[in-house]
C-alpha cells in the first residue's frame, strides 16, 4: 500500500521477469541517451554564441578597416592596429570558454584551453616577421604560419592546444551521435584570428617608419576578416543544424522516456482496491485474533471448575 507497487514482481509476471528487465534496460539507455542530448544541445548553444559574438565583431573591424582612407599619422595607425591587437585577446579569450570546466573549442581535449593567449600568439609572430619590409611579405609569412600543418612549427605547434583529428561525439540515441567538429583550429575560425593577428602586428613595431606598408598591412589584416566572413557564418549554419538534431533527439528521448516509464509501472503497479481489500481482512484477522488471545488470557482454573 505504501509503495504502490506489488511486493512479489515475479508472480504479477507468472515468473516471466524478461520482459521487465529489458524495459528497465531501455529506460536507463533512454535517460543516458537523454542526458547526452541536453549536454550537446547546451555545448553547441555554447559555441554558437561565441562565434556570434566574435563574428559581430571582426566583421565591422574588417570593413571599418578596408574602408578607412588610412590618411592619418603612423601614431593613429598604430592605434587602430592596437585596436586589432585587443579584438585578438577577446576573441581568444572568447574561445578558451568553458562550460561546467570543460573548454568547448578544444575538441576531446576538453580538461585545458584551446589556445595560448593573444599577446604570447603576437610574440610568436612578432619574431618570426621581423626583418621583413614589405606589408606583403609580413601578410605572407603570418598566413603560412597560420595555415601550417602539423608539425610545421606553426598555429597548430605553438599556439593550440586542443585535440585535432578526434571530435567530441555526444551519443543521443541507439546508433545516432552528434560529433562537434568545430574547434580553434578550425579553419574559418583561424582565419579571424590570421586577419586580427596580421592588423595587430602594427602596434607592435613592424614595418616602422614605412607608413604605406603599414597601411598596407592594416588593410591587408582587414582584407582577410572580410573575405572569411561567409566561411564563419556558413560554421555557424553547421553548429545549427547540429543544434536542431540536438533538440530533436531530447524530444525523442523524452517520449522513449515517457513510454518505457508507463510500461514499467503498468507491470509493477499493485491494484489500489484489491490492495485495500486485503489490507482490510487482513487488519479484521488481526483484530479477531487479538480478541481470542485477550479471552484465553483471562481464563482462570476456577472458573472452569464452575
């Protein structure tokens, strides 16, 4: 009565148990399955708005920096470069978030931050242009060493620190997952930070006392965030998609959920009034056979000689 549910499962069942262990087997998959789902749904809800954000932003740097006249002296120069140089730090900071202490853009290796910072990311590249003379030549080696593969010594070597060919796989149903393939090094993403980190080079002494090569390479920088505009939203349109899957396995597991949930209690559910009715013979039992042992207990040997 107190449970609701029948106290001797296997003779509700006629000892044909089976049957509710592979329900209660399903149900605990339905609720893993579930689990996984809102967690995917959560990281690419994450991501997606990260790379709004850093979208947002670096497309109106990019125009503002292809339509400026750069008319100015080389100190405003390298105040709009150093503007870059900070879009830099955000945005890395932006993609060294965490969620519950799990970094979202550093695919499986989610215990440690995607990236280096952006000032360690300039230095990197401060040292590897200097000597250059040309806006075209400082462009050309930061794109290389962006765009470097593996083991080049590049992007890839010094500055990320996530997981490459290993996505982060979130199972939400029997032979369905949702891999999240987007990372920091992925390659729309890298190209922000390729056009932020080719502008911010400026503020950091490059091409000094050439002011047309400077202005060359603010515009080449803001070149590079505008052409890579359409490569980042069409990333953001995939972690869509993904996104709707997402909802649409918790949907589906909520209702698998829903279903096993009822069929397992339909099995184990003890009838209420059939119940009640046995609870009140057996409380009517008891009380008859407290009456007799109360009688039996007040015989006495002289009142039986009577």
């Amino acid at each position: 009565m107190a449970s609701g549910e029948v106290s001797d499962i296997g003779q509700r069942l006629q000892g044909n148990t089976q049957v509710l262990r592979r329900i209660e087997t399903q149900l605990a998959a339905a609720q893993q399955y579930g689990t996984n789902s809102e967690e995917a749904s959560l990281w690419l809800n994450g991501m997606q708005e990260i790379l709004g954000q850093v979208q947002s932003q670096t497309s109106e740097l990019g125009l503002s920096l292809l339509a400026s006249p750069f008319a100015e002296t080389e100190g405003l120069l390298r105040m709009r470069s150093g503007e870059a140089g900070d879009m830099l730090a955000s945005v890395v900071s932006h993609l060294n978030s965490n969620l519950g202490g799990a970094y979202l853009f550093s695919g499986q290796n989610v215990d440690q931050p995607a990236l280096r910072s952006g000032a360690e990311i300039l230095s990197e590249l401060e040292t590897l242009t200097a000597g250059l003379t040309t806006a075209t030549d400082v462009a050309a080696a930061v794109e290389d060493w962006f765009d470097g593969p593996e083991g080049a010594g590049g992007f890839l070597d010094v500055a990320y620190e996530g997981s490459l060919d290993a996505p982060l796989v979130f199972p939400v149903s029997e032979g369905q997952s949702i891999s999240v393939t987007t990372t920091a090094a992925s390659s729309s993403v890298r190209k922000v930070l390729t056009g932020l980190a080719t502008a911010a080079l400026v503020d950091r002494g490059i091409l000094t006392g050439e002011h047309h090569e400077q202005r060359e390479l603010l515009r080449r920088g803001g070149q590079i965030l505008a052409d890579n505009d359409a490569d980042l939203l069409a990333e953001m349109a995939r972690i869509g998609q993904k996104q709707q899957f997402a909802q649409r396995s918790q949907a589906e597991n909520s209702s698998a959920i829903a279903m096993l949930q009822t069929a397992r209690n339909d099995m184990r559910v003890a009838d209420p009034f059939e119940t009640a009715g046995a609870l009140t013979q057996v409380e009517t039992q008891l009380q008859t056979l407290y009456t007799v042992t109360a009688r039996l207990s007040q015989l006495r040997l002289s009142e039986f000689l009577r």
